[in-house]
C-alpha cells in the first residue's frame, strides 16, 4: 500500500487485507488462460510506453508522453470487466486504457509518431486516444474535464435503455476541479450509472496529493458521501482486488443505475510526463525504487500466477519477449507510415463536409481556404 | 399563414423535433416544471414527461459536458442555457470537448448537441447578463452558430439544428421573444416541415443603393432604419441577414456587396474583434474593387454593457445610430 496513502487505505480497505478477493465470485469466473492473460496485458502496455520512451528520447514523437508505467493493473483489471455496454474514459494517461480495452498497438504507436495511420490518424496524440467501437471515448487534455462527459456517456446508456455503465477515470489532481464535483452531484441526482475512479498515484506533476487535497486522512474518494454516493478505496497493486471491488460498483450500476466513487491506489514510476524535469526532485530515489521493488503489479501478479501454478518464469520471459516484439513492430509501422497531407487538416471538423453531403454546400465553413 | 410569435416558433420546433426523433432529449435550468425561464419550453414537460424535458441543477459546466458526452453515444440533447452569458461557465465543455471531440478522434466521433438560449443585451441586466459571444463560439472550428432574426427563421433553423450532427450553438434574443411574424403551419408547406439549412443567408429587403449585413435583433433594426432611409432621404437599402455566423454564406454577402457597391455592417457584436470586423476583412479580400467606398459598421459601444435604462439603448446598434451612419457615408446615388 502506497505509504502517503495509508490512512486512505485505514479508512475503507484496511479490512481488506483479511479478506481474500481472489474468492470473489468475479475472479473464481477466471480460468487460468484468462489469468495469463491479465498478465500479458499488463506487460503489453509495459512494453509499449517503454519502448515509446526511447523513440520519444530520440525526438520523433511531439508533445507530452504521459506514462502508465506502475499503474497497469488499474486499467487491465478494471477494463477486464467489460460488458456490451460497459463506456470508458479518462484523462491524457491514455495508453493502458486503451491497450487494455483492445486498441492495437499499431494504430496506438502511429498515434504518438502523428502519422495518418494513427488512431486518430494523427491528430489527437498522445493524449487523445480513441476507440468508439471499443466504448472508448478518449483520451482528454483537461485536468477534470472528462469528468461530465463520464456522466453524460452513462446518462446515454440509461436513455437507450441498456444495462451499462460507464468507468471514468482521473488522477488524483482531478478531484478538486469544480466539472467533478458538478459531475458528482449529478451523477448522484440522477442515479447515472457512472464510476468514477481516481487513480491515486499520489502526485499531480510535482505536488503530492497532501498538498493539494484539504482533508486528505478521509480518503479522496470520501467527498462522494456528500452526495450521497457509495465510494471505496482499493488497493491498485492487486488485480483481484481491484476487479472485485470494480466489479462490485459495476453491478450497482447495471442493476440499480446508481453510481460509485473509487480510489485505486497506485504509483506511476516515471515522472510526470517523459518532459517533466524535475521527475526525480519531489520524490526520493528511495521511495521510486521502493515501489519498483515491493509494489510493482506486474511482479506482483507474476508471483501469484506462478504461486497457483498457471505461470513459469520461462513463460512469463517468453510473454515478455512476445511483448517487446510486438511494441518494436509497431514503431516500426509507426516509422514507415506516412505523415497526414497538410490538406487533411481540414478534415474531420465538420460531419457533413467530410461526407460531402448536400448541406455541406451550404454557406462556407472555413475562412481564407 | 398564423402570425405566432418568436417563442412559440421555437417551442413548436422543439416539440416536434421531439415528436420526430425519439432521442432528442431537453435539458436545462428550470426548462421542466417551470416551463422555462422564458417560457420557450412551456407545456413541453407536461406533454412529453420527465424523460424528454429535464429540469438541470444550476451547474452549467456539469449538465453542459453531460450533454456532450451523452451526444457522443447517440442521444441528441438540447441544452438550454438561462443566458448565454453562463456558457462562460461551461467553456471548457462547449469549446474544449464539443468542438474538438471530432477532430482528435480524427472523425470517430460525432457531437450532435445543440445549446440555446437568450444571447443579447438591452435588456437592463447589466454587464454580467448582457453578453452576446457569438463571435467566441464561431471563431472555434468545430462549432456552429446559429442567430435567428424572426420568428419564421427560429422555427426553421431550431429544427436543421437540431438535426445536425456537430455541435450547433442556437443565440436567441430575449427582446424578438414577444414579436409576431407570419409562420407557416406544416400543412401549408409543400415540404411538410419548416426546415431552413444552415448557412443560407437570406436577403430580408432588396435595394440598390447600400447593402446592410447584420443578423439577430440588429436584422429587424435594419429594417426599420431602411425605411426611414427610404421615406425620409430617398436611400434605396438592401438588408442581407446572415441567419447563421458558422457556416457563413460568403456567396450571398459578396453578392450584395457587387449589387450595391456600399457596405454597413450591423452587429451587436462589440467592434473589437468582433463578427463584423471579420466580414469587413472577407469583403476587403474579396470584392475590394467593388466597393465605392469605406465598409463602415454599427457595433455595441465598446464597454461592458451598462445598467441604465435610459442609457443601454444607445449603446447598442439601434435605428438611430444605424440611419446616422448611414447619413455620414455620404453614399451617391
Ligand atoms: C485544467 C488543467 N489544468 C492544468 C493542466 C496541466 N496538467 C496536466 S496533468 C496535471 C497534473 C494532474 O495530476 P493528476 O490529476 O493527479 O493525474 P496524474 O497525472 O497523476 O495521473 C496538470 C497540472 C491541465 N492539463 N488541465
């Protein structure tokens, strides 16, 4: 458990270290196939955001490179729930969520390179991940702002009528924006069923959560209860902790369209972003290594598969190499993909004028062109 | 053809819309049991019950970004806000997520959302009540703006907005909501429906001599201020109303312009980077040598917007101002 989050941890899931979540119904459903799977998810995006890294450190890629790197296990056992109409969104730390939801990492490493290839065929980057036809709806720059979108995604699944939810995630920063707290209030009066999941990897860029969050020994996720919202607290490192207790919030949402705040513990190993230069000043070297070497979920979950008997280390190097060769190719398709033509710029604003439709001869829609 | 006024036209085409497509749904501050601040969506609630038309918290940002998200699964909300000078709170909403959602999804995903509301001053609130942004929203590629001058065109242009698949910002103007114009029922149309696209201009009065531009309530001004010019001067005065500010009809601006040579542009708008200052620039790119003289403009007096009733009026473009500044350009005819 991180350390700056142990009275978080007091309050709710303190308990839970007596209590054996791989038991949980939602995990007893995991067949040991399924369980290696979780695992090579898990380093799927290890793989990825490393090897992102080096071509990043070698000037190809623009902007920010936000790294999930420590975090893995919330977006793989979070999004190993997913039903039909099960949504997902979150902030810029996008990669793990949508590896985990089945984005191919080709399309994921183009995205960063910006070539027309990408995911969004360049034009959003790293923070701006998307895949609709995998219910996932992005990727957001503005620190809360995906926050009411959440909301509205789970408002639409309750106005089609399905039994859904949507999983909304945000860093521990997020929380004191005024979109989540409007989103919260809303979510709570119109019993939207929503989840909102705070990562806690303790920092926002160089602040720790203390600094930034009045009445932190309560727990973040504590806030909900003003709205009359259930909430828990989970320990990120534990894959079937947090499917279990994931799970838990899912099923009062399909069931009873209501919605859950959770805070999932976590600790990101890289700075802030690959640009954040003072990476290793708020934190010490110790603390870093501390949870690289007691806390890390791949490792974590590595022992306990082997532990019940569905892993080899051999096994586990060779999904290891598999991953690594995967993330290669696909800088590889990055590289050789073509840049988009300077004339697409003007694609994908308007709905019609990429159809080419009728109404798109109405008026004109961009000056100077 | 019944004479209905400026709010009936938006409430009939809100209903309907809601009548035609089973998704569209109406949110806003006080649009349900309260029948809307300014009545636009009176009796809709009692008619169409809680799921269609929902009474929002006052959490502008919230309900906005909720809207926005819910667009991007399929629903089609209609977002009132009290004053479009509270979109300010949800600006991150309507220009951070609503317009740019398309694009760095390179295309996956549509927003089909719709924002109204009163967008105008002159009405003695003061400077926080008074704004009229339709320039910030149309500067932001991605969006729509939509400013409706009468009652026929709030009708039509509500419903094409409505059924638009980008985010469509609809600005009323609370001083036209009492006003009378003449709409078509659905039967008298060949077409059934009141349906007007967006991006069509239409010339409200045809001249020779000077073409005013405008849109919204500064349409209406126009009018009345090219009448006097008629009576009283002999000015034979065109009024070209925009309808919508994004898309624009260029076409029809540079015609008018080639028509009568003189241009006034109207907007209530401030003239500091406002609407006006970038038609002035699309006519001096492109129809310069047309032109026997200046484009000159009646914008809001360049201040907050101020309290007073006696003084508000002559802040912004009025019949007076309008006539007076036509006069000043000394137009031959
Ligand atoms: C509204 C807004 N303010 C500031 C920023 C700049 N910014 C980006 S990420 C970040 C830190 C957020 O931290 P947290 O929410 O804890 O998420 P984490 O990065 O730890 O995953 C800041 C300040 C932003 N993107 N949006």
């Amino acid at each position: 458990m991180p350390a700056q989050n142990k009275t978080n941890a007091d309050k709710k899931s303190a308990c839970s270290k007596a209590v054996d979540y791989s038991q949980a119904e939602i995990n007893k459903q995991l067949t040991p196939e399924d369980k290696v799977e979780l695992y090579r998810q898990m380093v799927r995006i290890r793989k990825f955001e490393q090897i992102s890294l080096k071509y990043y450190n070698q000037g190809v890629m623009g902007g920010f490179l936000h790294l999930y790197i420590g975090q893995e296990a919330v977006a793989v056992g979070t999004c190993s729930l997913k039903g039909d109409h099960d949504h997902y969104i979150t902030t810029y730390r996008d990669h793990g969520h949508a590896l985990a939801l089945g984005m191919n990492m080709n399309e994921c490493m183009a995205e960063l390179f910006g070539k027309a290839t990408g995911c969004s065929k360049g034009k959003g980057g790293s923070m701006h991940f998307f895949a609709p036809d995998k219910n996932y709806w992005g990727g957001h720059g503005i620190v809360g702002g995906q926050t009411p979108l959440g909301a509205g995604l789970a408002y639409g699944v309750k106005y089609l009528g399905h039994k859904g939810s949507c999983l909304c995630y945000m860093g521990d920063g997020a929380i004191n924006q005024g979109a989540y707290h409007e989103a919260l209030n809303l979510a709570g009066l119109w019993d939207l069923p929503v989840i909102f999941i705070i990562e806690n990897n303790g920092y926002s860029m160089g602040t720790s959560q203390k600094r930034s969050s009045a009445h932190p020994e309560e727990g973040l996720a504590a806030r909900a209860e003003g709205y009359g919202i259930e909430w828990d607290v989970i320990n990120g490192e534990n894959i079937y902790e947090v499917r279990a207790k994931t799970w838990e919030a899912m099923e009062r949402a399909h069931n009873e369209s209501r919605p859950t705040v959770l805070e999932i513990d976590t600790y990101r190993y890289y700075g802030h972003s690959v640009a954040d230069a003072n990476a290793k000043k708020y934190r010490s070297k110790e603390e870093i290594e501390r949870y690289q070497r007691e806390h890390d979920p791949l490792k974590i979950w590595q022992n306990i598969l082997i532990e019940e008997g569905h892993l080899t280390e051999d096994e586990a190097k060779q999904i290891d190499k598999e991953a690594k060769e995967e993330a290669l190719a696909s800088a590889k398709f990055a590289e050789e993909s073509p840049y988009p033509e300077v004339a697409d710029i003007m694609d994908d604003i308007y709905y019609e004028v990429d159809r080419g439709t009728d109404k798109a001869k109405h008026g004109k829609y961009f000056f100077n062109d | 053809m019944p004479l209905i006024t400026y709010r009936q036209a938006l409430n009939e085409a809100l209903a309907e819309e809601i009548e035609r497509d089973e998704n569209v749904v109406l949110i806003g501050e006080e649009v349900a049991e309260y029948n809307g601040a300014y009545k636009v969506t009176e009796g809709l609630w009692a008619k169409y019950g809680d799921k269609r038309v929902v009474d929002a918290p006052i959490s502008e940002a919230g309900f906005i970004g909720m809207g926005v998200g819910a667009s991007m699964l399929g629903v089609r909300p209609v977002m009132e806000l009290m004053f479009w000078s509270f979109a300010y709170v949800a600006m991150d909403q309507m220009i951070n997520n609503a317009a740019t959602v398309r694009y760095m999804s390179g295309g996956l995903i549509n927003c089909p959302i719709v924002v109204r509301g009163p967008a105008n001053g002159g009405t003695n609130v003061g400077a926080t009540h008074s704004h009229t942004p339709e320039n910030l929203f149309a500067s932001m590629p991605g969006l729509k703006v939509v400013v409706p001058a009468t009652a026929y065109d709030a009708k039509g242009l509500m419903k094409a907005a409505i059924r638009d698949d980008d985010p469509v910002y609809v600005m009323e103007n609370t001083l036209l909501y009492g006003e009378k114009w003449e709409v078509p029922t659905n039967d008298e149309l060949e077409e059934g429906e009141l349906v007007i696209p967006l991006g069509v201009a239409d010339l409200k009065r045809e001249g020779t001599d000077l073409s005013i531009i405008a849109h919204g309530r500064c349409v209406i001004e126009s009018l009345k201020a090219a009448e006097v010019l008629k009576h009283d001067h002999g000015l034979d005065v065109e009024v070209l109303d925009l309808r919508s500010i994004r898309p624009l009809d260029e076409d029809a601006i540079l015609a008018t312009v080639r028509k009568t040579n003189n241009v006034l542009l109207v907007d209530e708008n401030r003239p500091f980077c406002g609407v006006s200052s970038m038609i002035a620039t699309i006519i001096q790119e492109k129809a310069f040598d047309d032109l026997d003289g200046p484009i000159m403009r009646v914008n809001t007096i360049d201040a907050p917007a101020i309290y007073s009733p006696g003084v508000e009026p002559h802040q912004l473009p009025n019949v007076d101002r309008i006539v007076a500044k036509v006069l000043d350009m000394q137009i031959s005819k």
